[in-house]
C-alpha cells in the first residue's frame, strides 16, 4: 500500500472513531450533590449498596445520543444492561448509571463493564468487588 493511502485511512480512521469519545470515565460509590463522582475507586465491598460510572463525554455533536453499558460479575454473568439517551447541546455532557449490589446474588472477585456509545464500544474495564 502507498504511504500516502496508508496515511489517509488512518486518518481516516482515528477521526471517525474520536467523533465518539469519553473524556473521563470514573468507578465512584456516589454522585455529590454538584453532579460529579464523590469518589474514585477501583475497588468495592460486595456490601456496598450501590456502584456508579461517571462518563463525561466531550466531542459530541448536537444529536441525540445514546449510551449503554454491561456489567459483568466474578463469574462473568450479565447482571445489569443501562440504557439511556441524551443530547449534548455544547457539544459535552455528563452522565452516570448505577447498580445496586445484590450481596446475595452477585459473585465478588474481578468484575467488568463495557460502555458503549451510538453503538460503538467505547471502554471495557475491569474492578474488583470484594468479600
């Protein structure tokens, strides 16, 4: 392939994989009173009553948008899908979801979320709930 083609599809590729970015994603225990994480934590107690993901997106055209995100305990098993639609009228906007921890249910151990945006995996990331 000529350097210049290889050049343009990257290009190519990497602005159209940007138009859909997350500036900051953050595992906290609670959104304060201001809309922003508490806390940020890569570690929860499977006592804790609930956990939250905190997506500050920026670069977004003016449309509506949708999020989704899965998340996945110890065992690998799809304990929670959240969906939920917005607009980022400034181009930013943040966002969270939560899940309430069923101590007798869930599995502890390395736990795991992937996000999506407009379709696109966005960001998988692994954490641990504990004992």
């Amino acid at each position: 392939m000529k350097p210049f083609l290889t050049l343009f599809l990257l290009s190519f590729l990497f602005t159209s994989c940007s138009s859909y970015s997350a500036h900051k994603i953050i595992l906290t225990s609670g959104i304060n009173e201001k809309g922003y994480p508490a806390d940020v934590r890569e570690e929860f107690k499977i006592t804790d009553e609930k956990l939250y993901i905190f997506m500050r997106w920026v670069d977004l055209k003016e449309k509506e948008n949708e999020y989704e995100v899965k998340i996945y305990d110890g065992k690998g098993t799809l304990v929670a899908t959240r969906r939920s639609k917005f607009t980022a009228e400034s181009g930013s906007y943040n966002t969270w979801m939560w899940y309430k921890i069923n101590n007798a249910m869930d599995a502890p151990g390395d736990w795991n979320y992937i996000l999506f945006l407009n379709g696109y995996k966005i960001k998988e990331q692994k954490f641990k709930v504990l004992l």
